[in-house]
C-alpha cells in the first residue's frame, strides 16, 4: 500500500537478512489462507475480519504514535486512506473471510494469485499500455482461473458463488491495489496502512453487526483453534508480516520482493493439504500451474528494466491475505 510519492531507492543489506525478510512474508502470507479457514469455523467472518484488521491498525497505529510523537495527516489523506482501506481489506480480505466458510484455504489463495493479472488488466482501462508480453500472460493467466471455476473441477461440497466471491475480492484488492498509486495517501507507508486497516476493520465490524453476526457469538462455542487464528491474523499475518514487507522495499530491490506473488499460493496450497487434508484435484493442479507460471513471468516482466514503464508503475501490491 503506498503513496504517490516516490520510494527512496533500497539500502543495501546482507543477503542473509533479505532472504530472512523474504520467507518471513512467503510463510506469514501464505498461511493467512489457512488461518482464516480456521478462524471462521467458530467465529463469524465479517466481526473476526473487521477485529482483526482493527485491533491490528489500531496497535501499528499506537506505537507509531508512541515513537514518532505525531500521527497528523489532511482530512484528504484520511479520505483516501477509508477508500483505499475499504477496497483492499473490506472486499479483499473480508470477501475472502466470508468466501473461506466453504471454499478451501488453499483454493482461495490461487485464485487470490490472480490479483497482480487485475492489476494490469484495470491499468490498461485507465489509459495505460502494457506491453504485448504483459497482455500474453495476463490472458494467459485468466485461462488457469477459469480452469479452477469450471463445475466439477473443484473438490467436494465447494460451490461456485464462494469461488466468484474470491474473484471479486481478488478484483476489488486490485482496484484498491491501482487506486494507492493514484491517491492522496499519508507519506509513511506504515501511518497509511495503520488508518486504512483501522478504517477498514470498523466497518466490517459495523456490517457483520447489521448482518446479525453478533446474534451467531456464542462464546462457549468459540474454539481454541478458532482463536489461536485470530490472534495469529492480527499479530503475525496483519502486524509482523507487514513490517517485514516495508523493511524489505527499503533494503531490497522491487523485483525481488515482488516474488511474494507466485510464492504464497504454493505455500498454502502445502499447507492447506497437509494441515486440513484438503482435497486437490489435478484440475486445480492444472489452473495453478498456469496462474503461478503467469504471474511469474508478469512479475519478472513488469520489473525488468526498459522504457515501456516507469518502476512505480512496475511495482505489484500484495496480495489480501
């Protein structure tokens, strides 16, 4: 999630720090998937998405406070930061929360894999112009989502309508994703995100509420594990992963970071089969070989240098998890 401003360029650091930075958010990320498939067998979605993100973006937001002294920024900032916090993790994440009662963790983060291909596509409908290469794999892309959302290809007792809401939440975290570039964000990355996600959280909280999730609490029925996930959301998904994720930016190249993308997916993909014992079929081995091996090569693509795009432009957000 970044300002308009532009990034000073990454201070060199040790490789073994990077690469410790690097698979911090490759296995904080791509564990969120199953987290969440844990969280929301005891804990309604949209209040334990909304709690999370705001306890989370109201901790980041405190000791932010407390060791910078001020957390000022314009009601047009603020603005911004509601918006763009409502479309990445309002309809990104907590799509995906309420998406995960049906559908596997592990499904969901393939077809999550899919927001950098979004991303491009809605650049293009702004006026900008991918290049060929960029547009082949993007087409080629959507090809592997369309294997994954093709009937009877699935695992068992998962329907379509949770799969097409893991869609438009990966659409809306793409939208969210192209608006930070545009917007009038605060200029400390982690000040923006601390409001977004506090933003964000409260008005999930306030449309779970209207939902009549707080009449589905039962706090003898909420489980162990449900809650060990909740906390692991706020604290290492939400807090800890995205620290790793600002430090990297500062002292890695884009390019590299920008691997999250096509690594992630594999992760839970692993983890949701060896945890939960969740169902792959070859059709979904099929469609992930195919989103992996797009965004891949988009990611490589985007960040190589040439004329065709700026490197703000180049730069891929991360993925709602």
């Amino acid at each position: 999630m970044s300002s308009r401003a532009a990034s000073p360029s990454p201070q060199p650091a040790p490789p073994w720090k990077v690469w410790a930075g690097l698979w911090t958010i490759y296995v904080i990320w791509g564990s969120t998937y199953l987290a969440i498939r844990i969280m929301v067998r005891t804990v309604p979605p949209l209040l334990g998405a909304g709690l999370r993100f705001a306890v989370a973006g109201a901790l980041m937001l405190a000791v932010l406070r407390i060791r910078r002294g001020s957390l000022r920024v314009t009601r047009r900032q603020l603005l911004s930061a509601a918006v763009v916090g409502t479309l990445l993790a309002a309809g990104g994440n907590g799509l995906v929360t309420v998406a995960e009662q049906e559908v596997p963790s592990s499904l969901a983060a393939l077809l999550i894999a899919s927001v950098p291909l979004w991303v491009v596509l809605l650049r293009g409908l702004i006026g900008e112009r991918p290049g060929r290469a960029t547009l082949a794999g993007v087409a080629i892309g959507f090809v592997g989502v369309a294997l994954l959302l093709l009937p009877g290809g699935q695992p068992r007792g998962v329907s379509i309508a949770g799969l097409l809401l893991v869609v438009v939440a990966a659409a809306s975290w793409a939208t969210g994703s192209v608006a930070s570039g545009r917007a009038d964000l605060p200029a400390d990355p982690l000040v923006s995100t601390g409001y977004q996600m506090t933003i964000a959280g409260v008005l999930m909280v306030a449309a779970g509420a209207l939902a009549g999730e707080l009449g589905d609490v039962h706090w003898g029925g909420l489980s162990a594990e449900s809650l060990g996930a909740f906390a692991y959301l706020i604290f290492i998904g939400s807090i800890v992963a995205y620290s790793a994720y600002t430090w990297l930016l500062q002292h890695a190249p884009v390019s590299r970071v920008s691997t999250y993308a096509y690594v992630n997916p594999v992760i839970a993909v692993f983890l949701g089969w060896i945890v939960l014992s969740e169902e792959i079929t070859a059709l979904t081995l099929i469609g992930a070989a195919v989103i992996v091996a797009s965004v891949a090569f988009i990611v490589r693509h985007e960040a190589a240098p040439g004329p065709a795009a700026p490197e703000e432009e180049r730069t891929l957000e991360r993925a709602p998890a």
